[in-house]
C-alpha cells in the first residue's frame, strides 16, 4: 500500500469510526506505527484530521473528503459507468457536468468519445461547475467549455453560490450528468454540503434528460442536502456490483438503470 493509498484509507476509516489508535491502525494497515504517526501527522497538517495523544480523531471535513482523495475509491466502477454515459452523448448536444470523481470519468469519456471528435470546431458544448473538469477539457478544440461563475468549494472543486446560479438560469441542456454523494429511491439524490446541493438542482432542471451516475456505493445512501426528487431524474448509470433488489427498487420509481 503506497502513501497515497494510505492516507485514503486512514480517512475512510476515521469518517467510519470518528476515533482512530496509532496501534491499531498499524496493525490493520500492516505498516508500522511510526509510518502511520507521519500520515496523521501530515492530514493534520492540512487540517482533515485533529491528532490525539496516541491516534487522531475525525475532523468535520473528513465526512466530505476532498476531491484528491476520493479519486482511487471505486476507480475501475467510475471510469465505466464515465463510459457508458459518454454513449449517450451526440453531436451538437449541450451537457451538463457537475462535481466529483464519477463526473469528471464522464468528462474524460466525453472528450475522448470518437464519435464526439469530428475535428477542430466544437462539436458538443459541456456547462459545469467544476473547474478540474473545465481545465481538463478546456484544451480540446472539439469541447466548447462555459463555466458557471460562483465561489470555490476547495473539497470538490465546484463553484456555488448566487453567482452561477445567475448564468444557468440563461441556459438550457439537453443532458445533464449528476454526481451525488447518495441516491436513495425514496429521498431521491444528495450531496453533502448544502451549496452544490443548490446549483446542482438548478443544472438538472435546465435539462431534458437527468442522467444520475454513481457507483454501488452511493446507492441507498442519503447525505445532508437534496439535490432533486428521483422523480426528477431519468437514468441511473451505475456499476455490475449493485444487487437486483436495489435495482427494482429504482425502476419502481420510473428510474431507467444502466448497468457499465
């Protein structure tokens, strides 16, 4: 397990548990203690983590983990399901990207697409919010880029505020793909922090079609915020992992389920 690997794991486990042992954890991650004092050293450092005598304990950020560390979790899952919801994408459409590791896979996917890349004019246009995402695709000649103003969210990257929601009020989309941190067939999608709750509502109800992708883990789960209804939502875009009782549960509601 490399360093970065470790720190990922030291995170999830601390948003699992709040309270993490020096001891303990060396054990478990089958690394020494000094190894494991440097890491929590370091996260707390950037302030992700309060240390402890003897271990550390969880700081309120680390339930949203910011984006860097998120980007190993369910990668394989995430780079298919960016895939499969490139495959719905046509030539001329304008799509909406909001946040996350899923949707910048759907980013990726999109710009690499070889029906999508028919030359130097732009041949689809991408609104997001993300500012990775929009300094990713920014150097395709193919991908015309707009990007909602608003405040930086350090965690996910993603402008918020009264700022973006004033440019997405003036456009219209004729797909939008949705990161969440939950989508439950009763709650319907989530986020964690109230402020992209917001504008990623305002992005799935200037499209036609509401694409939600996550992967196994984000189903059934619920976070702070509400981002839309699931009657708001069109298609779920999700991994093999998820289990056929979870899937009828969404096709209940009218949800289409696309399995990467």
């Amino acid at each position: 397990m490399n360093r970065y690997e470790r720190l990922n794991a030291l995170l999830e486990l601390l948003a699992d548990r709040g309270r993490l042992d020096v001891e303990d954890v060396a054990t478990e991650l089958e690394v020494s203690a000094a190894t494991v004092r440097r890491d929590f050293d370091h996260l707390a450092q950037q302030q992700l983590v309060t240390r402890t005598r003897g271990g550390a304990v969880a700081h309120s950020v680390a339930y949203d983990l910011p984006l860097r560390y998120k980007t190993q979790r369910h990668a394989t899952e995430k780079q298919r399901i960016g895939r499969a919801a490139a495959d719905l994408v046509g030539h001329g459409m304008v799509v909406g990207l909001n946040g996350g590791t899923t949707t910048t896979e759907v980013a990726r996917a999109i710009a690499t697409h070889a029906d999508l890349n028919t030359g130097q004019d732009p041949s689809i246009t991408v609104v997001t919010n993300a500012l990775n995402i929009a300094n990713e695709l920014t150097v395709r000649p193919h991908v015309k880029i707009v990007v909602t103003g608003g405040v930086a969210r350090p965690q996910s990257y993603e402008l918020i505020g009264p700022l973006g929601t004033r440019v997405l009020e003036d456009l219209s989309l004729d797909i939008a793909f949705l990161g969440v941190d939950g989508f439950d067939p009763d709650l319907g999608a989530t986020a964690f922090h109230e402020g992209e709750a917001n504008i990623n509502n305002l992005i799935a109800h200037r499209a036609r079609r509401v694409v939600v992708v996550a992967d196994a883990s984000k189903l059934g789960e619920r976070a702070f915020a509400r981002i839309c209804a699931v009657t708001d939502v069109d298609t779920l875009i999700t991994d093999a992992a998820v289990s056929s009782q979870v899937i009828a549960r969404f096709r209940e509601t009218a949800v289409e389920v696309i399995q990467a």
